[in-house]
C-alpha cells in the first residue's frame, strides 16, 4: 500500500463493518475527523446512520478520540454532546495532536485506526505516525475552498478507485425511490 493512499475507502462511515473492518482486524481504538466525515459541512448536522453507527461501535467495545483541525466553539460542543474526547486545532497531518489524542484514551498506534474524509490531513496524519488510515468520502460536497483544492491532490492519486460500500448507497437510493 503507498504511503499516500488509504488502507481501506469507504463511501461513508456506516459502510465500516464494526466486527469484521475494526476489531478483527485488530483495533480497539479510533481517531476520529469531524467535518465531514461524521457531521456535514453544510447543515452541521451528524446525520442518523453515523450517529447510530456510533453508538453501535461504542457498544462494541471501541473508544474514539475526536481529531480535527476546526478550532470553532462549534466542535467542542459537539464532543460534549456525542461525550467524546477531543483534539481540536490539529493542525493535520502534524503528529502532535494525534500524539495528544492516544494518549488521551490510551491507545497504542498498532491498535488505533484513523478515519477521515482527507487524504492530506487524515490519511497522511495516520500514515506519518505508522498508523492505518480509513478514508471516507466527504458527506457533502460543499466544504472549505483550501479543502476543495485539496481535493485535486486526492483526485491525482486516488484516481477511479471505487470507495467500499458505493453501490449498496446507490442501491438503497433507488430502494427509497422505488418505495416513494
Ligand atoms: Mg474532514
């Protein structure tokens, strides 16, 4: 696996099986973005399969620390809210902060997963520190300007590559609509 691409690439974060992507593969631990990846950019909202994904996961034994590089009131309300530690103002791909965030829950990096919907900031992050990183795609297409010309970058090297769980999402689509 290239050091700038993800171990795994989800189209979001439910699509991640608990058991068999996360304990047996041998992590007990979870870093965690914000933006994006588990609250959308547009309407600030966690959307339900994340939120109910997340309990499931904490029900399962997993503990999450929250990374991410905002430094708006916005995320620590949110952590309060979900009743997770925090990180914020990262500063990704910088170590320092995912260095704070194991510490913060105990965590080894060989039992730590990373997950984000950045390949400059979560997956490299990760990848600096010998982590593995699961990358998501962004919930919402809207997203800071610096993010959106990131986005070429991860274009450049993720290339075609199909995120996991791409066709039950347009399946379950075409579900819905059928039954409306
Ligand atoms: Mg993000």
């Amino acid at each position: 696996m290239s050091f700038v691409e993800p171990e795994r690439y989800f189209s979001r974060i439910s699509m991640i099986d608990i058991q068999k992507d996360i304990v047996d593969a041998g992590f007990s631990h979870v870093l965690l973005d914000i933006d994006n990846t588990i609250l959308t950019r547009d309407t600030h909202e966690v959307p339900r399969d994340v939120s109910f994904w997340l309990s499931k996961a904490r029900g399962a034994g997993l503990t999450f620390c929250l990374v991410s590089n905002n430094w708006h009131e916005s995320v620590y309300e949110l952590a309060g809210r979900l009743d997770l530690p925090i990180v914020a103002k990262a500063v990704k791909p910088l170590p320092p902060a995912f260095l704070l965030a194991l510490k913060k829950i105990g965590a080894k990096r060989k039992d730590t997963v990373v997950i984000g919907d950045q390949l400059v900031t979560d997956v490299l992050g990760a990848h600096f520190l010998g982590m593995t990183a699961y990358m998501l795609q962004p919930l919402v297409e809207q997203d800071l300007k610096h993010t959106l010309l990131l986005r070429n970058v991860e274009r450049a090297f993720m290339g075609d590559r199909e995120p996991e769980g791409a066709s039950c999402e347009i399946s379950e689509t075409t579900q819905t609509k059928t039954a409306n």
